[in-house]
C-alpha cells in the first residue's frame, strides 16, 4: 500500500510515523507512506496554497489549482489506476473501524488534511471520493485526524499482526477488551484473579471473554448490538441483566 499524505504543514506529520509498530511496517515495506507539501504544487511566486472567501467573511479557503495538481500527479506517480482521495474535515463521516478495514484492502490512498476554514467546494465535489471526520470536536487541521487514519489502517495491513492477534481481534473486534495483568501477582495488595496463575487455558479463555462482555455491557452497551455472540455469550449476559434488575 501507499499512502500519501498532502498537507500544508508537513512538520506536524513527521514524527508519528517514525517511532514504534508503523515505522516497523514501513521498514517491512508493507507500506509506503510520503509527506506531500502543497506549497511544492504551487506556480505562482508567493507559492500561495489559500486564498479569501468569495463573498466575504474571515478565514481562508485552501485553493482548488495545487490540490488538483497534487492529487493528479500523486494518482499517476502511484499508477494503480484507482486510487482513493480522502479529504479530512469535521464535516466528513464518522471513522469507525469499519472503514478502517475498507481502507486497509485498497493499494493507494491520497489523503488531503483540509484547514480547519474550509477547502473549496470544487474539489470536494470533483477531487474527492471521501470525507473523513475523526469525532465530534474540532481541530485545527486535518493533520492529527490523518494519522490517527493512518495508525488504524496500517495496523491492519496483512502482515503486520501475528496471526494470533488479528483472529483474537476478528473474533472480539467489537467487544471491548479484558483486563491485562503482568507480574507481580500481589502489587500494594492487589491481587491478580486466581484464574489467571491457574495455567488452565479453557477456563481463561472463558474468564476473559465474560470480563470483555461484562466491560462492554458496562460501559458501551450500544457495541453489543452488533457483536459476534455465540449462545453462551448470550446467557452470560442475561445473567449480568439479572443481578441488575435484583
Ligand atoms: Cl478530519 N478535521 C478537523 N479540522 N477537525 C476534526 C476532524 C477533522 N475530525 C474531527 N474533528
């Protein structure tokens, strides 16, 4: 996979991509990922990348000629033929893990990170294919939201989780997670569940998957609904629903 990255500030997306797991996949060569910088699309002397709104107001709007320059030359560079451009605004819809795993199957991904005043409206409307909002909040840029895009995408990258990982994760992928203890057992007088040190595999298995639906009932109930449950999952919680109505 290759991922592009267009930005009017590179320095902000310099570092986290350089350290710990994604680094280790772009060493792998599971994924290329370049910082493009819309100043170099620029002809003009000043190298103007925005300009002010037509009509009036405050604030400045990223102009359409060097991102359709970009994103034209990011496309044929890539040569895949079908490449998919994101823009990053507050506007755009939700990212959930989902689309994550929509993404992580594609082989070229131009990602643009908008400014926070807005984007001309053409190249939402003849550059883009989608638009991607991180959360209900709002950022300067859609610097940070991009990497926060490119962490959960390349970490589905085939390759890049053991096995192990990636069918636990399949299997959980919508529950959320089990506690985790390391040693000491007793720390300050704080125990590690007895079933843990038991060395029985089946009944810790069984011990964590009730902890990740009872953490899941308990603090996202909504995730449950579209949770893979086998039966005894479902019987589990009935009982967590029955200590609650007692
Ligand atoms: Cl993608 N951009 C900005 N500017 N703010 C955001 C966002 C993106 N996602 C959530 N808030």
């Amino acid at each position: 996979m290759k991922i592009d990255l267009v930005t009017i500030f590179p320095g902000l997306l310099d570092g986290p991509f350089k350290e710990s797991m994604i680094k280790r996949a772009v060493d792998k060569g599971l994924v290329e990922i370049n910082l493009v910088d819309l100043r170099s699309y620029t002809r003009d002397r000043h190298r103007q990348v925005d300009d002010t709104p037509y009509g009036g107001g405050c604030g400045m709007i990223l102009k359409p000629e060097p991102l359709f320059e970009a994103v034209e030359d990011l496309k044929g560079k890539a040569g895949t033929g079908n490449s998919v451009v994101i823009l990053m605004t507050p506007q755009g819809t939700s990212f959930k893990q989902e689309v994550a795993r929509r993404l992580s199957g594609e082989k070229h991904l131009v990602i643009i990170c908008g400014r926070y005043e807005g984007v001309d409206e053409r190249v939402r409307s003849a550059l883009v294919d989608m638009e991607i909002s991180i959360g209900d909040y709002v950022l300067t840029g859609g610097e940070l939201a991009a990497a926060v895009i490119v962490d959960s995408v390349v970490r589905l990258l085939p390759g890049f989780l053991s096995e192990e990982a990636s069918e636990n994760e399949s299997f959980s992928g919508s529950l959320l997670e089990h506690p985790h203890y390391t040693r000491p057992p007793v720390y300050r007088d704080m125990e590690v569940p007895e079933v843990l040190l038991s060395g029985n595999h089946a009944k810790i298995d069984r011990w964590r998957r009730e902890q990740s639906l009872k953490r899941t009932y308990e603090r996202r109930p909504d995730l449950l609904e579209h949770a893979d449950l086998t039966p005894r999952d479902k019987v589990f919680l009935d009982t967590l629903r029955n200590v609650e109505d007692d």
